[in-house]
C-alpha cells in the first residue's frame, strides 16, 4: 500500500484531537470529519472554525464536515478519534454503516472498563481482519491544529499499511515515527493519563517538584511492568507513546488529566471538577480498567491503584499518600 492509495481519509470524532487529525489529514488530500454535534458540523462547513472544542484555531477550507456517517463510505482509511469508552459503540456503528475494509487508525487512548480490553482488542473482536493502526503520543490538538512541531508514534503490525499512513498524515510539523508495537503503544497512552491525575494531585497539594519527578519516574516503571506483562517492547514505552506522553501530560498546562488532578489535591470532589467540564479526562475512567488488569497480571502498581482507590472507592487522598511513603524501601531495579 503506498500514499496514494490512502487519498481520501474519514475522521470519525468532532472534538479537539478528531479536528486537529483532520485539519491534518485535509492539507494533504480530500478528507471528511464526522462530528455527532450539528452545532460542530455547521461551523466547520461554513465558518471553517469549531468553537466548541478548538476556540481560535482556523481550519482549513477544503475540510468537509458531517453528520451522515454514510458519507465516509468511499474512504481509504478512517480514523476514529473518540473516548476509549465509546469505542465499542462506534465499531458497531461502523460494521452497519461502512462495511469495506479500509484500514481503521485508533487515536482513542484508554481501556475498555468493563472488559479490561485495549482499544485494538475491542476492534479486532467487532471488526475482525480489518488492518489496525494506533496512532498515539505527546499531542496537544490545539498545538498541532496551530501548526506548531509534534511528534508521535504509528503503531502498525502491517508495514506497509504503517508507512503509508505515516506519509499521509505526516506533516513536516507533525512526525508520526512507525512502529509495530501495537500493544505498547496502547499501554502508554493509557498509563499516563492516570500518572497525570497523580502529579496533579502533587501539585494542588504543593508537595514540590522533588516529589513530582519521583512520581514521573516510579510511574514510567509502573507503565513498564505492566506493558511487559502483556507483552509490549521496553523500547516502546521509552519513546514518544510512553516516557514522551507522560512528561507531557505530567507537566502541560493543556492537560484535563493534570488539571483534574490540580483540583482534586486542591480540596475539590470528582463529582464538582465533572460537573464543570465539557471534555474528557480519561484517566478517571482508566484507572479502574488498569488496577484490574494490574491484579489480574500480577503486577506491582501501587500509584495508579492509589488514584484508583481515591477515584472510585473513596479513599482520602491523604491517607493515600501516607500508603504510599511507608511502603519498604527497595532497590531501583
């Protein structure tokens, strides 16, 4: 498969990152962006803007916007940029509406809650033999929407399908670097989110960066067991979808997880900082889905079973915290 054969791409998901993928996707060739809200559709398609969840940031005029998913029927590749947990009802709607078998590129990063499945698992088991793609590293939508230098990872077990895709959606300010580890590749954009949800704690607690940079690191080892326990590369959660992910949304301002954090350390309920947002926080969701698989695989996550237990189990963040600075002291292997 070569670029050419990848001309006319379909996002599915209008919210920040879908719209960022998609303003991409349409500098370099015919692209259509499926979005559930009319109110996005609309201003896309007349205004070139969405307002609701990419304020400020000009869209190209050539990108088409819809509400019709049957309008990405004719498409080479589909991206689907939604949360995790929806994830499953979108490949059902895509086995009714768009049955060819064009490649399918996940930009969704979590577990699937009530089944502990990565998103290419939910996939595979709805959309059998459809090729698989995950796209996934340190990406503020707003920052690549502008224009300004990214870089990602493009995981693919299929070579050729991974390159082409990397040649259409790279930009020379967006560098999608290929790799065919789509577990790790998973597990990093997954893990982060609820070690992001932990240094924002540490912040609104002013606990100090000494404090922070320990928790980045035994966090970047705690994403490690548990990628190597379901067979990703080391390497992987080295690069962009691992350490690069977790120090961006560890310490980028942008981030719902960090910011959700902030406010938690801060003295605020789950229930109020949700109550006030329009967006996702991913990690909310994800640490339960990562503390079962911990336990299932055997495997050592004292940070994100903490955040969990605070998340949905109401356990205070203080005595969280005291759990965790008492347990042994150990060696850094």
């Amino acid at each position: 498969m070569t670029k050419a054969e990848l001309n006319r791409i379909g996002v599915i998901g209008g919210g920040a990152w879908g719209t960022a993928l998609a303003a991409l996707s349409a500098e370099q060739g015919d692209t259509i962006l499926w979005a559930r809200n009319p109110e996005v559709v609309d201003s896309i398609s007349h205004h070139h803007l969405n307002p609701l969840y990419l304020p400020g940031v000009p869209l190209p005029p050539q990108l088409k916007a819809t509400g019709d998913l049957g309008q990405l029927k004719d498409c080479d590749a589909l991206v689907l940029a939604v949360p995790a947990q929806t994830l499953r009802q979108f490949a059902g709607m895509i086995r009714h509406s768009l049955p060819l078998a064009a490649p399918l590129v996940i930009a969704a990063k979590g577990i699937e809650i009530s089944t502990g499945l990565l998103p290419s698992d939910v996939l595979a088991e709805l959309l059998p033999g459809r090729p698989l793609a995950i796209l996934t590293g340190p990406n503020f939508a707003s920052e690549v929407a502008r224009g300004l230098p990214a870089a990602s990872t493009l995981a693919c077990s299929d070579t050729a399908i991974g390159a082409a895709l990397v040649q259409r959606l790279g930009r020379p300010t967006f560098r999608p670097y290929l790799s065919d580890d789509v577990i790790g590749a998973q597990i990093g954009g997954a893990v982060k989110n609820v070690l992001a949800i932990a240094c924002g704690i540490v912040i609104g607690k002013q606990l100090g960066d000494n404090a922070r940079a320990a928790l980045i690191t035994r966090g970047l080892a705690e994403m490690t067991r548990l990628g190597l326990a379901l067979g990703a590369k080391r390497e992987t959660l080295m690069g962009l979808s691992g350490l690069g992910d977790l120090v961006l949304t560890c310490s980028g301002t942008q981030s719902r997880n960090l910011s959700l954090g902030i406010a938690l350390g801060e003295g605020k309920t789950l229930a109020e900082i949700m109550g006030a947002r329009r967006s996702v926080a991913e990690g909310v969701h994800t640490a339960r889905a990562i503390e079962a698989l911990a336990l299932k695989h055997g495997v050592d996550m004292p940070i994100c079973a903490a955040i969990d237990a605070v998340l949905h189990r109401q356990a205070s963040i203080d005595h969280m915290l005291a759990a965790l600075l008492a347990r042994p002291f150990k060696t850094e292997a």
